[in-house]
C-alpha cells in the first residue's frame, strides 16, 4: 500500500500485490465484520478510492491475498 491521502471525494491509496497471486481489498468500522471494497480481485497494481467516508466514523482497511 503506497500514498494514501484523503480527498475531497474519500480516502485514496494504491496498492500493488504479489506476482501471479489475487488481492481483496477489505473494509471494516469494528474490526469483525469485513466487506470487500473493491468489486473484483485485484492483480498487479490498482488505485482504490473509499468514497463511502461516514462522517467522523473510523474505518479500517486490509487486503486479503489468496
């Protein structure tokens, strides 16, 4: 994952993975329950944008390699 910022439309980072393996790219406001982001594995390298900001809510991010 390589710069993250926050913009005027949401959150927004790029993320790279490994080689011949697929990346999900998850969400969570309580660390339990995770939603993908994006609508299909990731491969290679990808601009993601959150654009669901809920007011002052946190949101955790993580990506699930398979």
């Amino acid at each position: 994952v390589s710069d993250p910022q926050k913009g005027i439309n949401g959150f927004q980072f790029r993320i790279s993975g490994p080689e011949g393996k697929q990346a999900r790219l998850q969400v969570s406001t309580d660390l339990a329950t995770w939603t993908d982001l994006t609508p299909t594995p990731i491969t290679g390298t990808a601009d993601i944008q959150d654009t669901q900001l809920a007011g002052s809510q946190l949101k955790f991010y993580r990506i699930v390699v398979e």
